[in-house]
C-alpha cells in the first residue's frame, strides 16, 4: 500500500475494505487492522456529521467503483508517526475533471489542532497529486466562520476567489470558495 510521508506525518490512503470496517465495526477496529494506537477523537457534531456522511455516501461507494485510483475518492488517515495514532484525514473528491480540477477536504481532531499538522498534511496531499499531469487546480470550501481552516489553506498557497452557500444539516452556511492553481 502507498504511504506519504512529511516531517511528522504519514498519510495511509484507506482502500475500500478499509473503510467498509470503519462503517461497519468502527474507526477503532479500523485503526487496530492498520497497526495504530486508538484515537479517540473528539470531534464536534459539524465534523462528525460530515464526515459519517462523506464515509457513507461518498467514499465507500466511489472507492468501490475506482479500485484502481481509489487515492483520489478516499480519506488519507493523517498519522502522527510520534504516537502511531490518527488525528484526521485529508482527501481529494476525486481524479482530476476535463479541465483539471478537483477539491480537497480535510479535518483534524479537537485534540490536536493548532500545532500545523493539517498545514503539513495538506501540502503533503498537494506535493502527492502534483505528480499527476491532469492536476490543474485545487479548489476548497470553508464555512465562513471557521478562521483557522481558512489559515490552513493560504498557508498551502490557496487564494479566495467568492463566497458561497451550502446546506448543511438544512441550515444554510455561508462558505468561502479557495483555489490553488497547480499548473495552468
């Protein structure tokens, strides 16, 4: 199985049996199939959420049907190699489009935020997929009061481009739309 990587950091793309364990026995029996320590994150009910519904709705389904590049429809568990525990994810919605765009997502636990390890995992992603000669553009999206998520991505060298709107558990959010360009 491919591994990245950083300073702190490596990143395990979870294949389709991974994440069948995840949904179907939990992130702890997942986590102890990939030799890590349990992580217990705390996770506040937006994450959680979103996350649930990314695992059931998206990765599961789509790493199922892209077997071969499952690396681009799957959450990276972000491991903190000091500990041998997971402390989020990072991932991609997918192979790159006709004109070379796709979206990243990310999220770290409660317990470990503030100290640059989405920054490091992000960029980690970034320096993975540049590698990809379809890659044009990396866009992402942030709720428009989640500050530190948005520090995240200009420290990555993503630039705002619009604001915009998702509904989120029937609730509208207003977001801020984020863009890395790759390659032109």
């Amino acid at each position: 199985m491919i591994e990245i990587y950083s300073e702190r950091l490596r990143l395990i793309p979870l294949d389709n049996q991974l994440l069948t364990i995840w949904s179907t026995e939990g992130r702890n029996a997942m986590e102890t199939r990939l030799g890590l320590n349990p992580s217990n994150w705390q996770i506040a009910d937006f994450d959680r959420i979103e996350t649930e519904d990314a695992l059931q709705n998206f990765w599961l389904p789509m790493t199922a049907e892209h077997q071969g590049d499952f690396f681009w429809f799957t959450s990276w568990d972000i491991v903190l190699t000091s500990e041998n525990t997971s402390l989020g994810g990072v991932g991609f919605a997918g192979f790159p489009d006709q004109e070379g765009l796709t979206m990243v997502g990310y999220f770290i636990d409660g317990n470990h935020r503030e100290k640059g390890y989405a920054t490091e995992a992000l960029n980690c992603l970034i320096d993975w997929a540049k590698l990809e000669p379809a890659l044009k553009t990396i866009i992402a999206d942030t709720p428009f009061f989640n500050l530190p998520s948005q520090n995240v991505l200009k420290k990555a060298g993503f630039k705002e481009f619009a604001i915009g709107e998702t509904v989120h558990l029937n609730e509208k959010i207003q977001t801020k739309n984020w863009r890395l360009v790759v390659r032109n």
